[in-house]
C-alpha cells in the first residue's frame, strides 16, 4: 500500500464521505430539536473546500448541507474531525477561522446575499486522553470585563468522543458501528485482534462492493495508522476470512498477490541498493545473486544446481534484467532464459 500523509484524515473522508454513513450518523447524533427542524432525507455532501492550508492536517473539510422541513431555508452541518492522539486545545479558534472561511465562500458564491446560513460544528474526537478543553469561546479570552463580552465571538460546538476512555455508545448500521469502532481502537494494544474484529463486521454488509471498497480502506488505515500492523497481518487475515463469496475471494486473492509482487520489487530496489553502497562490481555482483536466489526460492522453490551457478556466474548487467523478468515470469526458465 502507498504511504499517505495523514492516515487517520483520510479514513474519516473516506468513511464518512459516504452518504449512508453520514445519515445514520446525524440520525443518531444530531439534537432532536434539529432533526425536527430540518430534514435530514435532504442531506448533500458538498463539494466545496473552506478549509486553509495549514488547517487540512487537522479537519476533514466536509461539508454536509439540510434543507428545512418547509424547503425555504438551507441549513449547512459541518463535520469537523479532531484526529490528534491528545486534545487540541484551541480548536476554537481553529473553528472560528474555518467559520469566516466558509462565510467569506458563501458570499463569493451568492453575491447577493445579506445573511449567512446557520452552522452546526460537529467535533469527532477519538484520541487516547480526555477531551478537557475548552468548549465556549469566552472561555479562551481571559480576562474578558463584562463591558467588552457583548464585543468578543462567542460560540460552542458539539462533542462526539469515540475515545476508547469515554462512555459513549456505538450505535448505527454495520456501516456506521464499523467505522466509528475503527477509530476507537485505531490507538488499541492490540491492533491485530481488533482488526479481526472489524474484518468479521465487514462479513455482515449485504452490498458486497461496499464491502470490498470499506475492507481496503480499512486495511490500508490500520497498517498506516497504527504502525503495529504489517502487512503480513492483514493478509494473514484476509486468509481467515470465511466468506464464499466469488467476489471478495477475488479481491482478496488480488490483495494477497500484490502483496507477495510487492515485497518482490521492494527486496529488489534494497538489493540494489546496497549493492550501490558497497561500491564494488563485485560485491554488488554477489548482493544481487544471492538477493535474486533467494527471491527466485521464495517464488519457485530452491533453484537447481545449473540456475543457481549460471546466477552466480552472471554479471552485475544480466542479473539486474533478470530481477526485473523475475516479477512477471511463471518459471525459473523464463527468468534466465
């Protein structure tokens, strides 16, 4: 799998990106008194972006928008995602510059508005220690006179705490527990077991292509987030799985190849460099044979006498072409042929 910057940002956009989720979600979450105001059957994901630069690394930037029950107004909920392993004390004020970001759109976007929509900032938090930190803006100002509180912003946001330490029932669909519970155990001592867990939840989605399409977003996050994942693991698992499906088995026979290439060209590029590193034809010679050999009997099984001296004799040249054939060839023949 390729490395991305920020695993646990891209799980959440990639999950909650989905419409499904975000609706049962808000189902669940949103006040009651919202739900009754607005309807939730409405819900778009938005395509806008109001998130600056250096605010990326630490918001999902989605942006959900309602209509009103009486179809006249437009409400937009922004899901703001706190993905830190330690709270983040001015998340305020970060909410604040992302609030005038989005004010500073809308108007772009309707010139000829007066107003502003309302906004619902939603704080998903699933680090390893409490969430204490402030939750009014006043309580970021201090001192604050009571003759200048009318002049300083103030505003909240709603807490959504995944964090294994907080209370909070998982609720939703397959779809919804799952995801929420890969975020709550993503810091967990036991990565592998509770990968497992999640991998048996995945069995129980009826549509086998968002089963496939939440498997490898699942995958990828647990083997970049947590770091304690390998990817042996997760294929090791995947072998585990007990599903009969033709579909799944197909990708997870395609995952489990890619794998094994992978590691092929990785042993291959260390190889070479450290052939280059030694900085002699000769050593660079015999760290190739021997890298090459010991690839070839990981595919093939052990090479016979004649591969193994006609690898050993080659030069630095034909044992590099022969490490890049070994990739796509069905037989030690067609390697050195």
């Amino acid at each position: 799998m390729d490395q991305i910057a920020n695993p646990h940002d891209a799980f959440f956009r990639e999950s909650f990106g989905r419409r499904e989720i975000a609706l049962d979600f808000l189902r669940l979450h949103l006040p009651s008194v919202l739900q009754d105001a607005f309807d939730l059957d409405s819900l778009e994901i938005a395509k806008d972006s109001y998130v600056a630069a250096d605010l990326r690394s630490a918001f999902s930037d989605l942006v959900y928008r309602l209509h009103s029950r009486d179809g006249e107004a437009v409400c937009f909920v922004y899901i703001l995602f706190e993905h830190k392993s330690q709270p983040e004390h001015w998340v305020l004020l970060q909410l604040l510059r992302y609030l005038v970001a989005e004010g500073d759109e809308h108007r772009k976007q309707h010139p000829e508005a007066r107003t502003l929509p309302p906004v619902y900032p939603l704080v998903i938090y699933h680090g390893t220690r409490p969430w204490r930190v402030p939750s009014r803006f006043h309580d970021l100002v201090d001192p604050l006179p009571a003759a200048l509180a009318p002049f300083v912003p103030q505003f909240g946001y709603a807490l959504h705490d995944l964090s294994a330490r907080a209370d909070a029932e998982v609720k939703g669909t397959v779809l919804t527990r799952l995801v929420q519970l890969a975020l709550r155990w993503i810091f967990s001592d036991a990565p592998v077991e509770r990968l497992a867990e999640l991998m048996a939840l995945i069995e129980q989605i009826d549509n086998r292509d968002t089963a496939l399409e939440i498997l490898e977003s699942l995958l990828r996050y647990y083997v970049q987030g947590t770091g304690r994942v390998e990817e042996d693991d997760a294929r090791r698992l995947l072998k585990q799985t007990a599903d009969g499906d033709p579909l799944m088995q197909t990708w997870i026979d395609r995952y489990i190849e890619q794998g094994r290439q992978k590691g092929l060209e990785q042993g291959l590029e260390q190889g070479r460099e450290q052939g280059r590193e030694q900085g002699l034809e000769k050593g660079e010679r015999n760290g190739e044979a021997k890298l090459l050999l010991r690839l070839m009997r990981q595919k093939f099984g052990p090479p016979s006498p004649e591969v193994r001296e006609r690898i050993l004799k080659a030069d630095a040249e034909t044992l590099l072409a022969w490490s890049e054939r070994l990739l796509s060839a069905d037989s030690p023949d067609a390697v050195i042929h």
